[in-house]
C-alpha cells in the first residue's frame, strides 16, 4: 500500500496525517522543537508510523507524497534572525520603506493596540537605510525606459558590488519603479549580481510579485528576500532527514494561497509560506463543507498559541484583501485568516496597575509550555486552567503519552489568578476560561459583521486541539445554531494540507481603463496561462487535470481597493470592451458594499489581471459509514466532577470518541475524550455523531 503524508508543524504541537490508499486517516502529535523544527517533523511520522504498526523507514519508503505546513518562516519575522539583506531600488526612491503609508503604524493591530496611541509606531524596517541603495535607471508609467540602467557604472574598486560584500550583505532584494511592466532592468540587475561567487540570495519583485503599487510590491519582495534564506536552510534540512529515513517520492510545501507546490519552488519564495499553516486548517474546512453540504462556515482553530478563523462561503475560502504580517504589507494573494494571540497555550495574569486579569497574547509555546506538562513553565494559562476545572483529564492527554500535573496547574492558578483576585483556583480558572471564550467570540463577531453577515446563521467548524473545549461556548455567546468538531479536529491542518491539491496563482499588472482592449487582455492572460503550464510541467509533482481560472482586479476610477471578478472565456470572445465583465464587477461590489454603492459614473478600470492554475493530486475520501442507532451507551468511558462555569460543578459522564457510532445521540453536560482532542458539551447542548464520525453539537 501506498500513503500520503501531511505535516503542519505548529508553534506548540507538529501535526501528522497518513493517508492510506483507500483514504483512510492515521493521526499523531508530537511537540514541536524550535528552532529545530524538523525534529518535531520526524517525531510526528514516527508516532504515526507506531500505530500503523511499522518501522518510520517502511513508512516514508512508501509515501509517494510528503505534503508540509510550516511556521518557519513567521517564526524568522517574529524574531527578527533573518540574513542581512540589502534593497536595490530606483535612485531617488530608496526611502519607500521607510515612508510606507499613512496606516503604517496601525497595520495589522487589534482594536486594543491601536487605542494605545502612545505605543503606536512603523514597523521596524528589515533593511537598515544605509543598505538601500539608488540604482540609476527608469522606466516610465508605459513600460518605456527613459533612462537605461549601465551595469559598468556598478562596476569597480567602490563599485556596488564591493559596498555589497563590505557591509556582509546576504540577501539582495530588487524593486525598481513600474518594473512589472517591464522587467528588463531588474531581470539585468539580477544576472549581474549572480555572476560571482558572492553565494548571495537575489529575489526580484518582476519574478515575485509584478503588482502596481510601489510600496506593497517593495515590501513583498524585501520580505522575500528577508525570509526565504532561512526558509531554504530548513527545507533543505528537512528534506535530507526525510531522504535519509527512506522517503523517496515527491515533497510539496503548502502556501499562503491555498495549494501545494513543489519544496523548489518553497525553497525560493519564503513570503509565500507565511501563512502556510492556517491555509491548510482553511482548505480542510472548504473540503469538510462540501462533503457535509454546508454553504457558509465559520472556521476557528482554537491552537496553542493563537485562536484563527476563517470564512468559507459558497464553497470557497476568501482572499485577504491587503494581507499584512508584522506590519509589513504583502502584495501576493493569501487566503484571509484572522487571529488573535488566544489559545491553549496563552498566559493567564493579573495587571498590576489595574488589578484586572489578562489572558493572552503571550504564550508558553511548546517550551517551556503550560505549566501542567512539568518542563519549567512557572505561569498558569488556558490548558491549565481547564485542568483545574476538571475538563482535561491529567491522566489521558495524548492518549497518556504525557501525564499532566494537576497539582502544579493548580498551584499556578492560585498563586496567579486566584490570590490577587481573591479567589478560589476553581474560581479564577472558571474567568480565565470566561476572558479566553469571550475574545474568541469577539473576533468571530468582527469579521463577520465586516463582511455583511450574521455568525448566528453560519455553521462554526471547530478544530485544532482544543477548538472542542471553547466552542460550544464561544458559538453560544454568538447564537450559532450548529457546531462541527471535525474527527480530525486536532491534526485537521494537517488534513487539509494532505486533501489539497497543487496550486499556483501568476499575476502582474497593466492598469488601463474601459472600454478594454480584450485583445491585450487575451495575451496577458495567455502569458501567464503558459508560464503556469511550464512551472508544473517543472515541478514533477503526481498530478493531473490541470485547470485554469482568470480573474481581473477592477475599481471604480480614483479607488484604491479593487474587486476580483473572474474572466471567462465568452467574455474575450466578446466585441464589447469588456463590459460582460464590467456588469458582473458593478454585480459583486453591491453584494459586497450594499445595494445602490456602485457608481459607473467615476468610470472603471482594470489594474491586476491573475491567472490560477489548479491540479489534483489524487488522494481518495472514504465514503460515509452506515448508521447504527441513537444509543451511545457503549462509548461511555466513565464520569468525574467537572466545573461548568462560575459556581457551577457537576459529576459528568465521559465518552470515548473512538467508540462512538454514526447516528450515536447524547445530551450535555458531557465530555467526549479522543487520543488527541476533548469536546465539552454544556447543559442544555446535544451532540450526534455523523456518517464520517465528526461530532455535530446543536446549541438550542
């Protein structure tokens, strides 16, 4: 038998999913172990590997795919431990990155940070100001070189290069004015740096990003620059592991805009990966709510050190509109994933000037972690909390691999929480899980009330480890109707990387206004159609029916924000100039801005025009199970006093998930206990059990 193998390694855990021939899923965990990340990698496949009853070698010398989702690259911008990079950017043009925009210094924050106005400030830039460096050249608004770059200038004993290696530049990134409509320079640029044996990493924004807009597109491509040295290292790292345990098909990476693409190309486009992670959990829920028939969910993956959501609506996951990470700006499209520092992980204290309790956004990571796991962690947080109030068993975590200590989470939450607040431990722990259900409520609340709709009338879809604990809280408060905790809650990134299939979007800008030469469209869109068809055909991945979707940026004339709107082939054919498209723009802006906000009157016009190019990798779904009856007795594991909320305790029954049937019915207060996840279930909440064994809570 043959197997696919998906990996998300997390801040806290690195998730593991092997997919067998007929699609059957094997899961595991294992913690994480920064900066050595691949560790966790193997550590995860060997526990895998121990429930299919076989050697890791075996495994991995079956495995003809490796698909990985991976935190490296957030975790190089957090810490800020990236090479020392150099910006190669028109003369006259070399402080963009330190101007940057007007919302620079709010970009990215939560409401909270932004009102310490005090606190406020611009990113930090990645490329210090006397590594900027004015290249002489231009091209103007009409792709037409009006000055013309002269490699000879750069040349010499005080030349470019010199002043390169002199200040012991790593990274080069080059972003020269309107290059995406003609590349020449920056492609020159790029050949002449690599002529030596400088071993440097060069990344030019017309190969990466070649977008309008000055700033996003420099920003993009320093950030590349910044990050995927390091990402390489890892990948590269990772990779000889794998080869040297036996593994001897293809590896694919997943990236921010929802696919998979080949390690090369990772190796090469480290701000692609920055959302890596969060993608999977997002095309796991775009699967799971076609399969269970549901148009609009709600995906929140509650993990150890954040709290992510999503939205999937008529079948597909959005796209963020101006993506930002650190502050910095990326002009490449990523799938929109909210998040807040709230998860299982996240620290629980006491303000010292207000008195008031905190939780989050610091975290205790996978090291030392919460103090419950006995590796040093001295300050109480979300898991521990849930220890203290009974919803964690200590004695099954991980299936008993990790045998919690009750007593120190204990411990923790009173000398914390509980002693300054006046409290006792049940009762601090009962507030911290209060504060840590409310923000997550909050934020499902923002971002669907941004977009025009109401959470209580979409499904929530629960995962990451502990998404079953938090849900059927933080849905309730929302007044959500039905909740989904996935079977493989705890590993459903994983799953969705291991589901999903190769993907890479090409796009570039040519801003003009309607009427449209759709001839010119035409070979735009043919250009970049080609160049996908030669980066799979590269690639050697195992896949097949490789389909293409167009799509075209538009806006109202003076706007700076645009709307996608798909391309289809009728409307090239068309005499029209374009106004096919143009109806269905006006169309898609109204449901977005409200009935009557679209105003034909200012004019249209076309700025980005991207090609997405799509190939499924094969891997089957198992089909549902029959049902077997309403009584879930036979899962019932035992019972143990558990506290429900401030002041409230009851003795509960628990369930064994792996004993629990298609169409199995119970009502709560319960606890249902898998390997690797806990679902609470509150008073007056059911649960049922479907045909692929996901646990389906119905809060009223």
């Amino acid at each position: 038998m043959s197997y696919v193998i998906a990996v998300d390694s997390g801040g806290t855990f690195t998730d593991c999913v092997v997919l067998d021939g007929n699609g059957t899923a094997t899961r595991a965990k294992a913690p994480s172990t920064p900066p050595q990340f691949e560790q966790g990698v193997l550590d995860a496949v060997s526990q895998a590997a121990e429930q299919l009853g076989m050697p890791l070698g075996t495994l991995l010398a079956d495995t003809t795919l490796f698909a990985h989702g991976t935190t490296v690259a957030t975790n190089i911008l957090i810490t800020r431990t990236g090479p020392r990079t150099a910006l190669l950017t028109t003369r006259g043009h070399e402080d963009v990155m330190l101007i940057g925009r007007t919302v620079q210094k709010v970009a990215g924050l939560s409401e909270a940070e932004i009102i310490n106005v005090a606190a406020l400030a611009k990113a930090e830039p990645l490329v210090p100001r006397t590594s900027v460096h004015g290249i002489d050249e231009r091209v103007d608004r009409a792709g037409r070189i009006v000055a013309p770059l002269k490699l000879d200038r750069l040349e010499g004993p005080d030349g470019l290069r010199k002043r390169l290696r002199d200040a012991g530049v790593e990274s080069i990134a080059i972003s020269l004015l309107w290059s995406f409509l003609n590349p020449e320079h920056e492609r020159k640029l790029r050949e002449w740096l690599n002529e030596g044996d400088d071993g440097w990493f060069v990344t030019a924004s017309s190969d990466l990003a070649p977008v309008i807009r000055e700033y996003e597109r420099t920003s993009t491509t320093v950030l590349n620059a910044y990050l995927t040295p390091g990402v390489h290292r890892y990948l590269d790292i990772m990779a000889e592991r794998l080869r040297a345990e036996g593994h001897r098909g293809a590896i694919t990476v997943m990236h921010s805009s929802g696919g998979v693409s080949s390690i090369e190309e990772a190796r090469e486009r480290g701000v692609a990966l920055l959302s890596s992670g969060p993608a999977g959990g997002m095309l796991g829920a775009r699967n799971l709510a076609a399969r269970l028939g549901l148009d609009r969910v709600i995906a929140t993956d509650v993990g150890g050190t954040s709290f992510d959501i999503g939205m999937v609506v008529d079948g597909e996951p959005a796209y963020a509109e101006a993506p930002i990470f650190a502050q910095h700006p990326v002009a490449l499209p990523i799938i929109d994933v909210a998040s807040i520092g709230a998860g299982g992980g996240s620290i629980a204290w006491v303000e010292q000037e207000t008195g008031v309790l905190k939780v989050g956004p610091r975290s205790a990571g996978a090291s030392p972690g919460p103090v419950c796991y006995g590796a040093g962690g001295t300050e109480p947080t979300v898991t521990d909390a849930n220890v203290v109030l009974g919803r964690i068993d200590p004695a099954n975590f991980l299936g008993g691999r990790i045998r919690l200590d009750a007593d120190a989470a204990r411990e923790a939450v009173r000398e914390h929480v509980a002693e300054p607040l006046g409290l006792t431990p049940e009762e601090a722990a009962a507030r911290v899980i209060g504060i840590v259900d409310a923000q997550m409520a909050d934020l499902i609340r923002r971002v669907t009330v941004e977009r025009g709709l109401d959470p209580a009338r979409l499904t929530v879809l629960a995962y990451g480890g502990a998404g079953g604990l938090h849900a059927g809280a933080y849905a309730g408060t929302l007044g959500c109707r039905h909740v989904v905790v996935p079977r493989e809650a705890a590993v459903f990134s994983a799953m969705g990387i291991g589901l999903s299939d190769a993907k890479r979007i090409a796009q570039v800008s040519d801003p003009a206004r309607a009427p449209f030469d759709l001839d010119r469209w035409r070979t735009t869109f043919d250009g970049l159609a080609a160049g996908l068809r030669a980066d799979f055909a590269a690639a050697n991945l195992p896949a097949h029916d490789l389909t293409l979707r167009r799509f075209v940026d538009l806006q109202f004339r003076g706007q700076v924000h645009t709307v996608r709107v798909p391309v289809e082939d009728a409307d090239l054919a068309a005499s029209d100039g374009g106004e096919r498209v143009v109806e269905r723009f006006t169309d898609s802006y109204e449901e977005t801005y409200g009935p009557g906000t679209a105003y034909r009157q200012a004019g249209v016009e076309a700025m980005t025009f991207s090609v997405e190019a799509v190939a499924g990798l094969g891997i089957p779904e198992p089909a549902p199970l029959p049902d077997e009856g309403k009584d879930a007795s036979a899962a019932r594991s035992g019972q143990r006093l558990v506290h429900l909320g401030p002041g409230t305790s009851d003795t509960v029954p628990i369930y064994d998930a792996a004993k629990l049937r298609p169409g199995n019915r119970l009502a709560g207060p319960a606890i249902i206990e898998a390997v690797d996840t806990t679902v609470l279930v509150h008073p007056g909440q059911h649960l049922w059990v479907d045909g692929h064994l996901n646990l389906r809570l119905d809060l009223t």
